[in-house]
C-alpha cells in the first residue's frame, strides 16, 4: 500500500463568515431614526448598489442605471439650503473602509449640484449628522 493511501483524512478548517459590520451599522441606524426622527425614517432610503453578484446581475443593473460611487443612504428633505443629504456609510473604526475614488467624486458632483453629501463612520456618526441637518431651516423653492 502507498503512504498516501494510510495517511487519515485532513479536514480544511472551517473559514470564519464575514461579519457585515457595516451592515448592522447601518441596521441600527434604521432603529435609532425610526425612534427619534420618524419623520426623516419616512424618508430615507438605501440604495444597494454594493455588494458582490454575479457578472450577468451586475451587467443587467448597470444597464438600468446602477452606477459605482451612489452614496448609500438619501434622506430628500431640503434643508439648510441643500436640497438633500447624501450619506455614503461606513463602519465605525477600525473596521471602516476607505472612500473610494468614484465614491469621493460622486460626493463632490452631488455637493457641486446643491446637495449636501457626507461620509459617516458608524451609526452615531451618522445620528448626529442627520440631527444636525434636521435642524437646520427647510429649504424654501423660489
């Protein structure tokens, strides 16, 4: 018999699943505002355009208008002069990712267009961020 054939099975070591911090950041977040400012929860939504698919998916989507950099979360309330605010969301440190270049440049485009467009680094990051917005005056239309 071969020294293979006497050798026992080695199983591989199960892999850890990847914790979506980001995304139970940004649960939480969902559960602070529809506690403290229901009507900004009314409001906001998530646009999903992270996360990995297959190329088929993808090429389907981005032919319907999905586009790399969108920040995630859109409340379209005008206020302090702005027409909305954008949030492009990440983990609080250390688990934070960095902005990319085409997030970077979708945040200056949406800021250069009237809109206020921030990056938030976990959900009392963002709490506050969207508090501070609310309480500035409603944008008045000419």
């Amino acid at each position: 018999m071969s020294a293979s054939v006497l050798r026992p099975f080695k199983a591989k070591p199960a892999r850890a699943k990847p914790v979506d911090r980001e995304g139970q950041e940004q649960a939480a977040l969902m559960l602070e505002l529809q506690l403290r400012y229901p009507q900004a929860y009314k409001l906001i939504y998530h646009v999903p355009n992270g996360g990995h698919r297959h190329k088929l998916v993808a090429a389907k989507l981005k032919g319907q208008g999905v586009k790399a950099g969108v920040p995630d979360l859109v409340l379209p309330m005008a206020r302090g002069g702005y027409f909305g605010l954008y949030i492009e969301f990440k983990a609080k440190p250390p688990f934070d990712a960095e902005v990319s270049a085409s997030q970077d440049a979708y945040i200056q485009a949406l800021n250069a267009q009237g809109y206020l467009a921030i990056v938030c680094r976990g959900s009392i990051d963002a709490v506050e961020a969207i508090r501070a917005y609310l309480l500035q005056p409603a944008t008045v239309a000419a």
